[in-house]
C-alpha cells in the first residue's frame, strides 16, 4: 500500500503531523504500537496544555487530538514497525505481522519509554505493585502507603495525584532538590500526605506475593532502611524508542533523533518530532508544534522530491 506520508508513534506530535499532512491532502497514515495518544494517555490531568484553562484529562486530549487528526483524513492502524528501508526516494516499512507500506515520506513520532531501575524484586514485581502509571493503578492503593522514585516532573506531579488514594506517599529522591516545575514543589511540599525521603536510592524491592517493603540507603551517610509499602510507582525519566531504527537516522549517545529545526532527520525526506528527538523541552506544547513542522517539511519535500 502506497502512501505520501507514514507517520510512526501515535502521541501528540504524531496526531499533530497526521492533522497537518492529511490537510495539506497528503495520503497519510499513522501506525500505531498501542493505542493512540503515547504517554499522555498515562498523565491522568494535564494542566499546561493551552486552551484549557481548568486542565484537562491526559486521555481525553489524546481523544480530542486523535478525532481531530481523522476528522481530516488520517489513516490510523495499529501495527509494530519493525523494518525501515529506503529504495531510492521511495521508504519501505515493514510491520511484525509482515505488512508493507510503501512512502514518499516518513515521520518518526516514537516518543519514549519509561527507564527502569535495575534493582532486585523491579521485574518480579511488575504489576503486583511496581509500576510506571499512576493512572492506570493508582486507585488500588486506597488508603495505602506507596511510595514514587524520582524528582522531575512526572514523580512530582503524579505523587500529588496518587495522594487522592494513599494515605501516605513516599517520594524517595536521590538528591536533596526536586528537578520538577515549581508550582508542583510547591503543591508537593504542602501536602500532607506526601513525605519525601532525600538522598536515598532504592536498592531491593521485597514482599511475597506484592510488593511489602523497599530497602533504602541513604547515599550521603551511608545509612540503610527500609520502609513498608504496597506500591512503588517509578519515575525516573524515558528511554527513545528508537531501537528499531538501526543506522536509518543520526542518534545522538542517548539514543535520541537529531533533527535539523526544520525536523529533518539524516536522512532525506525522513523527519522526527516529539520526545524521540532530541532537544531540551520535553512536552505536549513542544511535541505538537514539531509535529506541525515536521508535515509541512514534508509537504515540501515531496513537491520537490515527487
Ligand atoms: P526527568 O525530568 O528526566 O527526571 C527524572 C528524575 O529521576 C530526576 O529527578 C532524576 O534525578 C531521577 N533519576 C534518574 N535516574 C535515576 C535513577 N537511576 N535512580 C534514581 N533516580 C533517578 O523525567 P520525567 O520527570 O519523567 O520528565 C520527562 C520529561 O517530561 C521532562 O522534560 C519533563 O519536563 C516532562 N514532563 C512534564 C510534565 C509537566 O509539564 N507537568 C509532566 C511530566 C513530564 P536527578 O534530578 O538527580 O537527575
């Protein structure tokens, strides 16, 4: 099957460019591994998202972005990409079940997965109270203790919300400063029901059937402890996913795309958007404006390569 565009990853960048492509009358199609909207599907309220002044549910944006990119004809499939390869202009993209696709251009919107922490009991635990989506299992934790790793933004924002559940949330950070936006330390420091635990790492998740306690040393004294909980919910920052791209692209050391501003990619008529690239803003703002761009690139690159 022949297409002007196949956009890969379905996150907001992703939704964006399908919006733009398919109103410039591309044929587009956007190839999705799960379900489509990425890592806002797992941010139950988004509220720096302009245009909604009160915040919005992170799953219902996804639903919003995603009717609105079909609306104009954007083709969605759900589907593995597991090959890329060029013959001559023309871009080859292989699914797992075996499918082809045929592109004048392409737009990689893979975004990215959230890192682990490679210690004991993380992957006998996953699921039976280890997780990356307060979203998605916040609400078994009612009235429990739980505790969140990390200090950016996603730790901060969901242990506030994982506060509407557990009695106590314990946010274990491995320096004595959070790294997240303001207006959320601020929330985070006034609210009762969260804890923080400074300078400590992590080291053995325990329990027997779930998760019951994590060890925790404190990397400044040395002191080790442990504290009781159900649940750890792990926010360290993501990984791209960019693994199945294998020399198609320039990467940077961290696995990241590098992109010209135009979104271009190393390879022509190839571009990426969205937190697949590299950049220093990581967020739907940023991801759905290179999303626009990185269409209207190739708009341009098939009027002057087609
Ligand atoms: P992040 O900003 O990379 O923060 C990761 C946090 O985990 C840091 O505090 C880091 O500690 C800690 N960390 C990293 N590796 C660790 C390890 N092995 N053990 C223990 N701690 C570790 O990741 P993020 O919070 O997921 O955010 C990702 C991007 O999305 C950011 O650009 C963020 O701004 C954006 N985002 C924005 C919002 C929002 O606007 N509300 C919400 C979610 C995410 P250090 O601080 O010591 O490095």
């Amino acid at each position: 099957m022949n297409y002007d565009v196949v956009i890969i990853g379905g996150g907001p960048a992703g939704l964006t460019a399908g919006l733009y492509a398919s109103r410039a009358r591309l044929k587009s199609l956007l190839i999705e591994k799960g379900l489509p909207g990425g890592l806002v599907t797992t941010t139950e309220w988004v509220e720096n998202y302009p245009g909604f002044e009160e915040g919005v549910q992170g799953a219902e944006l996804a639903r919003k972005m995603e009717a609105q990119a079909v609306k104009f004809g954007l083709e969605i499939i759900q589907g593995a990409v597991v090959d890329i390869s060029l013959n001559g202009k023309i871009k080859n993209i292989t699914l797992d079940d075996g499918t082809r696709y045929e592109a004048k251009s392409i737009i990689l919107t893979t975004g990215a997965h959230p890192r682990l922490l490679k210690i004991e009991g993380e992957d006998k635990f996953r699921g039976k109270g280890v997780s990356y989506c307060a979203t998605c299992d916040g609400a078994f934790y009612r009235g429990r203790k739980i505790a969140v790793v990390g200090g950016g933004d996603s730790a901060v924002q969901e242990a506030i919300f994982l506060t509407k559940f557990a009695e106590i949330v314990y946010v274990i950070h491995r320096r004595d400063k959070l790294r997240s936006e303001k207006i959320l330390q601020e929330r985070a420091f006034s609210n009762p029901r969260i804890k923080f635990i400074w300078d400590s790492v992590v080291e053995k998740i325990a329990g027997d059937d779930g998760v019951s306690a994590l060890h925790i040393s404190n990397i400044k004294t040395g002191e080790k402890s442990v504290i009781d909980v159900h649940g750890i919910f792990i926010y360290i920052g993501y990984n791209p996913n960019t693994e199945f791209l294998k020399g198609l692209v320039d990467i940077n050391g961290d696995n990241y795309i590098t992109t010209d501003e135009n979104m271009s990619t190393s390879a022509p008529g190839i571009f990426a958007a969205g937190d697949v690239r590299s950049k220093p803003l990581k967020q739907i703002t940023t991801a759905v404006g290179e999303g626009a761009t990185a269409a209207m690139s190739a708009v341009k690159y098939i009027e002057e390569n087609f």
